[in-house]
C-alpha cells in the first residue's frame, strides 16, 4: 500500500533554477504561468491517451466477439483513434513551441 500511496503523489515542478549554468547559489523562481501552461498541455495529452486506451481496449473486445456488429462498430473507434492520434501530435507540437518561447524569451544572464 505503501507503494501505491507513492505512485499516486503527483511530482511538483522544480520552482528554482540556478541561472547561468553557474554554481554561485543564486536561484530565480520559476514562472508560475509558465507551469501552469505545461501542466495545462500535459493533462490534455493525458485525456487524449486515456481516451484512446479505452477505444483500443473496445476495439480489442469487438474484435474477441467476432460478432459482425461489432466488427462494424470498430470502424468508427479505430477512426476516432486515428483522429485522436493527430490531436496528440498537435498538443505536443503546441507544448514543444510553447516551451520554446519561454526558453526565448527569458532574459540572459550576464557572466560575473
């Protein structure tokens, strides 16, 4: 149980970095909108990948039934699948240029 109360603790982003790449001890905080966009960016990948977990496993049990509704039906899941799939590359692509502007956009830190 020990174990599971672990897994289940979500981990927090690191709210200092040293700056520079130094190893003087100064620290800046984190932006907490920043955060919050990524958080925001992962969770909906996350629901996307949830969703499709449950349409494979639908897919699967139509498939098992060999029932020739069923067989039908896994049209339509294996297309939401599909779709699903280029909605996670989006959210990843939109993430990954989010993240980059930030990097950009942070102001450089001189040399000492």
């Amino acid at each position: 149980m020990e174990e599971r109360s672990k897994k289940q603790r979500r981990r927090q982003p690191a709210t200092t970095t040293t700056t520079g790449g130094e190893s003087d001890g100064e620290v800046e905080e984190g932006d907490p909108e920043v955060w919050a966009s990524l958080n925001k960016g992962f969770r909906q990948v996350q629901s996307v990948l949830d969703r499709n977990r449950l349409l494979i496993q639908q897919v699967n049990e139509n498939q098992q039934s060999r029932m020739h509704d069923n067989m039908v039906k896994n049209v339509s899941l294996i297309q939401e699948l599909n779709g699903n799939i280029s909605k996670v590359v989006s959210l990843y692509s939109d993430l990954n240029t989010n993240f980059t502007n930030v990097c950009q956009q942070r102001p450089k830190h001189s040399s000492k």
